[in-house]
C-alpha cells in the first residue's frame, strides 16, 4: 500500500525542484553568460526567477513545518539543500519520504 504524501510535502518538492533548476541556470548558463560574454541581462532575468522560487520555497518550507510537523533539523537540512547545486533534488530524501 502507498503513503499518502501531505500536500504541504508535495508543494514543497515541487517549488524545490524549480528552485534547483532555475539555479542551475543561473550558475550554469546565465553567469557565464555575462562574465564570458558581456549579457548581463542573463543573470538579471534568470536572477529574478531563482529568487522569487528561493522566497516560496523558504515560505515553503515554514508551511511543511507547521503543516506535517517536520522537525527543525529537517528544515534545517532542506534550507541548506537549497544553498548547495542539485541539493534540492535530494529533498524527498531529506524528509524521509518513501523512494520511487
């Protein structure tokens, strides 16, 4: 039989898993994107977006919290998730949800 996921945990994984995209965009292509090549309007867009994900995915994560009462090391840990590249694609992991 399957858990049943909490929507507070699904939102989460999906607002991480788009802010781990659009930062590797940002870090990937947007950045050498203006320092090799003069574009900085590469980094403003893509910066924009990766920050507007970054503030939902923290708003987020205070939702996870209080909705499934995901202990503080857990949001600890997905907070740092978000700094480190690819690091939020582990978050299902980080809060021990069950492995496809």
């Amino acid at each position: 039989m399957k858990q049943q996921v909490p929507v507070a945990l699904k939102r989460l994984l999906w607002i991480g898993h788009a802010e781990g995209i659009s930062y590797l965009l940002l870090l990937g292509i947007a950045m050498p994107l203006k320092y090799m090549w003069g574009l900085p309007e590469a980094v403003k867009i893509t910066g924009t977006l990766h920050g507007i994900l970054f503030v939902l995915f923290v708003f987020a994560l205070i939702n996870a919290k209080m909705d499934v009462k995901l202990s503080t090391g857990k949001i600890v840990l997905g907070f740092l998730a978000s700094i480190v590249p690819f690091g939020t694609f582990f978050l299902g992991r980080i809060m021990g949800l069950p492995q496809k």
